[in-house]
C-alpha cells in the first residue's frame, strides 16, 4: 500500500467515525457496497472518483477532506504509485 492510499484510507475510517455512524450506514448512504468500504478504509482497495464523492457527500464534507485538504491525487484514482 503507497503512502496515499494509507492516508486515505485513514481519513474515510476518521470521517466515519467523527459522524458516529457505522460502516455499514456509511456504505448505505453512499451506494457503495459495505465490503468494498470496509476494504477502502484497510487500504486493500481504492474508490473511484464517483464513490469517493458520494461517501463524501454522504459525510457531508468535500472530497479533498480524504487527501488533507489537498487536490485529488491522480495515483489513487487509478491505483498507480
């Protein structure tokens, strides 16, 4: 696992959690199959850049809140790095 995909990985645990809601919630409300985010939050798996903006929605934060505040990196879109 790269150093993004780590960090991303970390802030969608984070960004669930500060919510108080579960993965499977979280999961629900952004139509992405439950063991795919469990898989997206261990790092085992990224999401496209729809998921990411539908679980970001659903968090009710922007996407770049998953990459610091920062631009989408182009390494975690397409599994690159």
């Amino acid at each position: 696992m790269n150093d993004v995909v780590a960090f991303v990985s970390e802030q969608m645990a984070s960004q669930r959690a500060q919510l108080g809601i579960s993965l499977e919630e979280a999961a629900q409300r952004a139509e992405i199959g439950d063991e795919r985010l469990a898989a997206a939050e261990n790092g085992e798996t990224i999401l496209d850049e729809a998921e990411l903006g539908r679980l970001a929605d659903a968090y009710g934060i922007g996407v770049t809140a998953f990459f610091g505040g920062r631009v989408t990196p182009v390494q975690y879109l397409f599994g690159a790095g």
